[in-house]
C-alpha cells in the first residue's frame, strides 16, 4: 500500500467514513510507517480543534433555495438510464451506502451548486424569483436590503438578496412588490428596511393580507418604532375588525414599550365600552408600569356607563 493513497483517505478513517477492509489496510500500514502515523497524529489533532468550535447551520432560505433550484434542474434534464434510476429509483443506489456525515456534506454541496446555477441565470439576465409561484417566494430570498419610495411618485425600488443582489421595481399594488413588502415585515434582520416596509405597508391596509402583516408586527417585531408604525396602519380598522381590536388590546396590555402601550390606549379609546375593552382598562389601571398610563385609563372607565 502507498503512502500517497494512505494519505488521501486519512481523514476518511479519522471520521469512521472508510470500508472495514480498507480501514484493516490502512490501519496495517501506519504500523509500520513513522511519517503516515504522524500525518494520522496531526489530522486527529486538528479534528479535535475543530469539534471544540460551534457548527454553522446553512440558512433555512438558502437551503430552500438551492433545493428548488436542483429540483428545477433535474426536472429538466433529460432523462437517460443514469438519471431515471438516479430520480424515479434512489433506493437501488441508497441501498449499498451508509448515508454517514461525509454523503450528507457532499449532497448539500449539490444542492448549493443548483443556487450558484441560479446565479448564472441571473448573470445572463434571467431572475429565477420572477419564474418562482407567488407561494415559493420567500423561500428563495435570504434578506430585503432596502426600500425606498420616489419622491413624488407611487414607484417603489426594492433591492434584496437570494445567492446575489436583485432589485424589483413597481407600484404598491403590484403583487411582487408586495410579496417583497411582506417578506421584509417578518424576516428582515435590518429594522430600518422593516419600518421602510411597514410604512408603505400602511398605505395599503384594506388587502387582508397586508392588515395581517401589520398585525404580526405589531407582535412580534422587536423594534417599537416599526410596532408604532403599525399599530397607525391598524388604526382605522380597530372598530371594525375583530382581529386588529383584539391585537391592539394585546399590544395595550402586554408590550414592553410605554409608547406603544400609550398609543393601543388612544386607540380602543372610543370602545372603551365594549367587554374586551373594558376588561383590558381594568387590568391597565392595576399592573401598568407607568402612572399616566394608569391614569388615562381610570379616567376612560369612568367615563363608561355602568351595566345594569
């Protein structure tokens, strides 16, 4: 046996990836090979200063992405012998190999060279979001990376990431635009562009979808400006709409920001009279933090009727 072939494959012993028979072979000569065993020595060594450091999960979107782009691409190429056993049959080529770390590493890397293959789309001017269905868009956009709004015109300019930057351009109508606009809301990272997006957002609160985005934000968006700014989207829906009056009383009893608790308040004010209103000023004026708060919210229940 050759050292050089010993070599290659010391890092498939290291990590339990070689063939018992090919493991006895190798393990034979490094009993009898001073510079091999110090290469096993010197590999072992950097494997455990490696497994000391946390493992980098791919991003879900990214994964997704490079999925859909493999699946696009084998349901594409024309089927032969190889391939059709390859998709219609995986269990005849599954069945002799042990799906161990090393498998599992090198079919991810299939799957990110199906992203780099949209990137080439993309370099030769075609942009696989556009060919995505409206339901797998998200799935394939790993950041918004900003919103902007003409001065003086309803065009909006949306720049975001999937493997390389793109940007899309139309009025607020528009449903990728929106698409976009709704991506940023619950996944963006960046608070500025989430703000930029719910505030365009608001200029458009009638599509159910839209009022729903401002209600997930309204809950769970970390920053309280982009919850301000939601909760003025809602405002002319509180009355009418179940959903939004219920989330706004949420947000009145439970957010962590006296701003927007402050807001919720001036809001359900004028159904100050309605049990879940009523029910939600009782506990204001007794658990709130704040004393004005407390006080506003005294006074509103003094202005209900009493039930008979």
């Amino acid at each position: 046996m050759k050292c050089e072939w010993v070599r290659e494959n010391i890092l498939l012993h290291i990590y339990n990836e070689l063939p018992d028979d090919a493991r006895y072979e190798l393990e034979q000569h490094l009993a009898r090979c001073a510079e091999c065993a110090a290469e096993l020595k010197a590999g072992r060594q950097l494997h455990a200063s490696l497994s000391q450091f946390p493992v980098e999960e791919p991003s879900p979107n990214l994964v997704a992405a490079s999925r859909m782009c493999l699946q696009e691409a084998l349901e594409t190429t024309e089927q032969g012998g190889f391939w059709q056993r390859l998709v219609f049959d995986p269990g005849a080529w599954l069945r002799p190999i042990k799906l161990a770390p090393a498998l599992a590493a090198a079919i991810f890397i299939v799957g990110f060279a199906g992203g780099i293959g949209a990137t080439y789309q993309v370099m030769n001017g075609r942009n696989p979001v556009e060919a995505l269905a409206p339901a797998a868009i998200e799935s394939s956009i790993t950041g918004i990376q900003s919103i902007s709004q003409q001065p003086g015109s309803s065009q909006i300019s949306i720049k975001y990431n999937t493997v390389s930057t793109q940007e899309a351009q139309g009025l607020l109508n528009d449903q990728r635009i929106q698409q976009l606009l709704l991506f940023a809301t619950r996944n963006n990272y960046n608070s500025g562009v989430r703000m930029d997006s719910v505030d365009l957002l608001t200029q458009a609160p009638n599509e159910t979808h839209v009022r729903e985005a401002l209600v997930y934000a309204l809950h769970n968006d970390s920053n309280p400006g982009v919850r301000l700014k939601a909760l003025e989207g809602l405002s002319t829906f509180v009355a009418q709409d179940v959903r939004v009056r219920d989330a706004v009383v949420q947000a009145l009893v439970s957010d962590t920001n006296p701003g927007v608790r402050m807001q919720a308040l001036r809001l359900v004010e004028p159904l100050k009279a309605d049990s879940s209103v009523r029910s939600a000023l009782t506990k204001v004026t007794e658990t709130d933090e704040s004393a004005s708060i407390r006080s506003q919210a005294r006074t509103m229940l003094s202005q209900v009727p009493e039930l008979d």
